[in-house]
C-alpha cells in the first residue's frame, strides 16, 4: 500500500467528505424540485381542466338563452306557422345569420326538420 502521509490522508478525507455530503445534498434539492415541480403541473392541470368546463358549461347556457330568444321572434314564429319547408328555408337565412352556432335546425312540433 502507499505510504501517504498524514497530512494528505487528512485532505483525502476532507475531499471525500465534503464530494459526499455536496451530492447528498444535491441529490436531496433535485429530488424536492421535481416533486414540487410535478405538484404545481397537477394543480395548474386541475385549475385549467375547472376552468375549462366553467367555460364550457357558461358558453351551453348562452347558447340555450340564444335558441330560446330565437324561438319567441314574431318573425320565427309566423315562418314556422306556414309549415311549408321550401318557404322555411328560404327565409332561414336571415334568422340563421342572428344565431351565435354553426348548426341552426328548424323542426316542426312533431320532429320534422324543416330547415
């Protein structure tokens, strides 16, 4: 074995010791970041996923106060009431440009669709 002397086995140690606990705690710091990190992704994922179906149950009942003002316009009404399909569809057009949807469906009473 190689005879060191006492004053560089005393450094070697030193070394060892200080490299051990220096990645120790790195190791322990890194390990607490990434737990962290994962904990704010999960929670920010939840909140936008909560956002996100606020949004979405907010703009449904927009859309059911749209069809329902849209239902009682005189001119609706009276259009519906000649129960014609070409002369529904026709005029449509201008009461489908008033609807904040892609589909616009004019049925009769029974479930025909009209328009």
């Amino acid at each position: 074995m190689l005879k060191l002397r006492l004053r560089t086995k005393f450094l070697l140690s030193l070394l060892l010791v200080s490299t051990a606990v220096t990645g120790g705690t790195l190791w322990m710091v890194g390990r607490n970041v990434r737990v962290e990190l994962r904990a704010q992704i999960a929670e920010d994922l939840g909140n936008s996923v909560t956002a996100f179906r606020d949004f979405q149950r907010q703009r449904e009942i927009g859309l059911v106060n749209s069809a329902g003002l849209l239902a009682n316009l005189p001119s609706l009404k009276a259009l519906m009431t000649t129960r014609d399909a070409v002369t529904i569809q026709d005029a449509s057009i201008e009461i489908w440009k008033l609807a904040p949807s892609d589909v616009f469906v004019l049925a009769d009473p029974t479930g025909k669709v009209m328009a």
